[in-house]
C-alpha cells in the first residue's frame, strides 16, 4: 500500500503529474474535487480502511498540514511517498493565467502558498521523496531527493 503526497504552490503540475503517472493505480484525494474537509476526511478514511493506493492532490505546503497524511497513512501500514514540486512563483503564475474558470486561482493565494511552504524531509516520516519540476506539455524532470540535495524552490 502506498500512500503519495504531493507538496507545491498551485499551478506547478501536481495534478497533471497525477494524470500522467498514478490515474490508473492511485485513488486522488483532491480539495478541488471534494470541496471540503469533511468530504475529504470522509474519502482518506474509506481508502485507508480498503486499503486503497492514494494521492494527496493538495499544495500541503507545511509540515504541519502533511503530518495528518502522514499519521494516519504510518499508522494503517502504508509507505509514504512525498513529491515535492519545484515552487517557481513567476512560472506558475504564467501557467495560472492559462487557465481557465475555478481552475483559475487568484494570484495572492499562489503568493500566500509560497510563503507558507516548507521543503519536505523524511524526519516528516516519508519513507521517499521525489523533486519535480515539470517542464511544459504534460513533461517533468523527476529526480530522487538526494540528487536535489534537500534543495528549496
């Protein structure tokens, strides 16, 4: 069982990076299709109880916000998978603006994100992390955590 969590500022490929690497094996956790917490919490624990392989789709710019992923994924036996997503505030919003609807996010709430967002470490308890950076036309540059050196940004 494997529980993946995704880290980035919006607009920075997280949920194409789903589509194009776990749609067929991974169930998404995503605010932006549950809408609330409740609903969300009510999702994450029928895939926990199943057993069901899963992405966190969310910016989960904090340590704190990931620890609810992290405890209860750790404590139902699965291993956790972080992908932290390269937070290039001045790209993403180039991409934000290509958007379109409520897949639009206003930009103060990317600035927002970025400013709260802390780089991932495995004393967090994952037991991998990934850095991406996509590079345009649903590709990404992938690479292992101690290849990045633990870098930000």
């Amino acid at each position: 069982m494997q529980a993946i969590i995704f880290c980035g500022i919006q607009a920075t490929g997280k949920t194409t990076f789903y589509k194009e690497n776990f749609l067929q094996s991974h169930v998404r956790i995503s605010l932006d299709l549950l809408r609330t917490r409740h609903r969300e919490n009510i999702f994450l624990e029928a895939c926990l109880q199943t057993r069901q392989r899963f992405v966190v789709d969310n910016t989960n710019p904090t340590a704190l916000e990931r620890a609810k992923y992290i405890q209860l994924a750790q404590a139902a036996g699965y291993e956790i998978v972080g992908y932290y997503f390269k937070s290039n505030v001045q790209e993403a919003v180039v991409r934000n603006m290509e958007r379109t609807g409520k897949a639009r996010v206003p930009e103060v709430g990317i600035f927002g994100t970025r400013k709260r967002l802390e780089v991932p470490s495995y004393a967090e308890g994952f037991n991998a992390l990934f850095y991406v950076q996509a590079l345009g036309a649903g590709a990404f540059n992938l690479r292992t955590w101690e290849e990045n050196n633990n870098s930000g940004s």
